[in-house]
C-alpha cells in the first residue's frame, strides 16, 4: 500500500514511517520542517517532499496518488497555542481542511489525529468518548474543530475516517531541544546533562502517558480503513501518573538527585488526564500496551545512548 504521512518528519510521524515501512507500505512523507527534522528519517526508504499540507495544489496531487493518508501534521503545544493562536488555527484547522478536500476526490481513506486536550474544561475522570468536550485552549479549539470537520466529511461525502484523540505520548525520537519541548524528552535531556529542571506547578499533575511504539502499532493496523464514521476514539489505556512520579523514577534512572525549580501553573493546562481505555481494548485487542515503567526506562535509554553518540 502506499500511504501518505503528513508531518512525518516529526516525533510521532517519524516512529510510524518506520513502522510502515517495516510492515511492507511505500510511505510518501510531507513536512515543512517546522518542527520535524529530516534526521529523523535518515536512511529511510521513503518519499521526502519539504512542503506543507496547505499547499493544496500538492496535497490534491500527492493524495490523488495514494492508498491512504496518516495525517499528522499540526503545530502542537498548547502553550505555543497560547502565545501563537492564529498560526496554531490557521495551520491546525486549515491543514485539516487541505488534507479532507484532497481525499474526498477518490475517497481516500484519512486517519485523523486530535488530541485528548479537547476534554478540557471537563473534570471528570476517567475520560469517555461519549463525554462532553470543553477546550480552554487554541490548541484544544483546533483540535475540536478538526474532529467536527473530519465527522462531517464522514457523514457528508462518506470519506473514511478514523479520528484518534492521543493523550500523551513519548518515545523515541521525541525533541527535547524545541522552546515548546514536551515535559518528558526535557526533563530527560537535561537530568542527563547535569542540569535543572522546571516544574510548573506543585508535580501532582497527572497524565495517561502512552508509548509511541503502542500508538504507532494502532495507527498501523489502521491505515487504509474507516473507524467510527470518525467518530472519536481515545488512544490511552488508562495510566493516572503524576510528574512527581516521573521525577522520581528519573531520579532512580540517572542514579542521582535532580536540581528541581518550581514555577507557577501555566494557562491553559489540564490538571489531571485518564482514558477509560473500553473503546480501544474492544477496536484493538491485539494491541498490548508498554508498561509505562517498562517504556520509560526504554526512553532513557535511547537518550543517553543519543547523547553518547553526539559526544567526540
């Protein structure tokens, strides 16, 4: 099959064109770079085109040439959202749109990727795909408004659709140099170089942190089908852990203490995050989830070994 990634060129969309590959599909990847690396994709048996998804003459073209489009390519970070909310519509909403329009021509199958942000204002835990969505910020709104456009796209043209909502992933490949790096591959970095560490809040924020190898293996078994109508799906098994927790087993992984300076919450941010994982169990029962301690420690580990590596 020959599928393309948008936003291949960066954390998630790197590990999945390897996943492709490894799984015999020719992959086709679109980036503009402004967050991926073409690093990322060294010595990768691929298509590379450095543009972005709102060039709809190129998506129309590249589209019609496919079997499938994973699209991936979004400006993340909801803080980044907050001081840019515009960019984050403009390249969110209207990549959405790009990619949709592009599809419908030959109906081609399109994996979504949203974001469990979308909850937001919604407290209540675990969280439902059946629950209301309440965004508190850009970043959320323009993942809500991707959702509503790729469902109506479903139910009006009959596109297919799957819609995934991650919640937070980490891996491999995960940049921790970007000014909007996520806390993870930060963190990591620097306890690894010997430096300290932001803690935003009191640490007792809590995430349901996924493994990008458990993600990547179910936007796999998805590429070239329609889940749900696009009907949302959460992409979580149901961890509840908190940054402290994070700190400390990082703390035992670098077998030293670590520098820590609190700073005040930031807006926009959830407080606590949790799947109730009975929608993707029943889609993927194949699907066997990394243990967070099991991946954690994984992560660690390709950091250092990335770090020895850039060393003379």
């Amino acid at each position: 099959m020959r599928v393309l990634v948008t936003g291949g060129a960066g954390f998630i969309g790197s590990n999945l064109v390897r996943r492709l590959i490894t799984d015999g599909h020719h992959v086709v990847v679109v980036d503009n770079m402004s967050t991926g690396r073409a690093e990322n994709l060294s010595g990768l048996d691929m298509e590379l085109v450095t543009d972005s998804v709102l060039n709809t003459d190129l998506m129309k073209s590249i589209v019609s040439s496919v079997d499938s489009v994973v699209h991936l390519a979004a400006l993340g970070s909801v803080i980044r959202s907050v001081n840019e909310p515009l960019q984050t519509h403009e390249t969110n909403v209207g990549g959405m749109l790009a990619v949709l329009e592009a599809a419908r021509v030959n109906l081609t199958p399109v994996t979504v990727i949203s974001s469990s942000s979308v909850y937001g204002a919604n407290l209540e835990l675990p969280k439902l795909e059946s629950m209301p969505i309440a965004p508190i910020s850009p970043y959320a709104a323009s993942k809500a408004s991707v959702e509503h456009y790729a469902r109506s796209y479903a139910h009006c043209y009959g596109l297919p659709i799957t819609t995934f909502r991650p919640f937070n992933v980490y891996g491999q490949w995960q940049r921790p140099d970007h000014v909007y790096a996520a806390v993870i591959p930060l963190w990591i970095d620097r306890a690894l170089s010997g430096k300290q560490i932001e803690v935003h809040g009191l640490g007792d924020q809590t995430r349901d942190f996924t493994h990008v190898d458990t993600v990547t293996e179910i936007l796999a078994s998805t590429t070239g089908q329609g889940f749900n109508g696009g009907a949302p799906i959460n992409m979580a098994f149901g961890n509840r852990i908190s940054l402290n927790e994070v700190l400390a087993m990082l703390t035992n992984e670098v077998g030293m203490d670590l520098e820590i300076r609190r700073l005040p919450t930031r807006p926009g941010d959830v407080h606590d995050s949790q799947n109730s994982p009975n929608l993707v169990r029943k889609l993927f029962p194949h699907v066997q989830p990394i243990e967070f301690e099991d991946g954690f420690q994984r992560t660690v580990e390709w950091y250092r070994e990335q770090m020895s590596a850039r060393q003379p």
